[in-house]
C-alpha cells in the first residue's frame, strides 16, 4: 500500500523527512513543499482530500467535529506531544505506526 501523508504547517519539517526515511514507499510532504504554506485548516483539508492524502498535524481544530465533520476523506492524524520538538514528534509517529496497523490509517480520524 502506498499512503500519501500531507504535515501540517505547525508540524517541523524534519518530521516529513523523518517518516519518509522510515517508510520510503509512502508519498510524504509537508504543506512548505506543495504551496499551502499560511493556508487555511479547510484548505489544506481540502488539498488533501483532493490529494487522498493523510494529514498529519498538532492542531486541535482538526479534531473539532463541528469545524471539520467525518466524512468521505483519507484521514487527520493530530499528534498530542509537549514539546512539539522533532524529537517528541518522532516518538509520536513512531507510537503511532507501532500501535495502528498500515491499513487502518486511510480514514483515521484520531487525536
């Protein structure tokens, strides 16, 4: 399976690089490399629904339900780390990749 996986603005950089060093048959980049640098929660929602890709993101708006209803799209993944270091940032994703199998992250919706 190829995910595509879209970083959020407020996620570092080095984190996209991270991941695709980690898993180089995913499609990774970050919102700075695709022209959504400043953009909107809803537009870079919309960007990767379009994209069918996974965002990943610390921001809790995207986990407000009434701002950004589930629905037909591949996914948010809002990361809870303090401080959002890459260091607590790569533990995160590892966590994550160790606990939620490859095939169930298409449609997450989780915080």
């Amino acid at each position: 399976m190829r995910l595509r996986i879209l970083f959020d603005q407020n996620v570092p950089r080095a984190a996209a690089a991270y991941l695709q060093g980690i898993r180089p048959g995913w499609t990774v980049r970050h919102v700075g490399e695709v022209g959504l640098w400043g953009a909107s929660d809803s537009h870079i929602l919309e960007w990767a629904q379009a994209d069918e890709s996974i965002v990943i993101t610390f921001d809790e708006d995207f986990a407000d339900a009434r701002m950004f209803p589930v629905g037909p799209h591949c996914g948010v993944i809002r990361l809870r780390v303090w401080p959002t270091t890459i260091e607590t940032t790569q533990t995160a994703l590892d966590r994550v990749l160790a606990e939620v199998p490859e095939t169930a992250l298409p449609g997450a919706w989780s915080s």
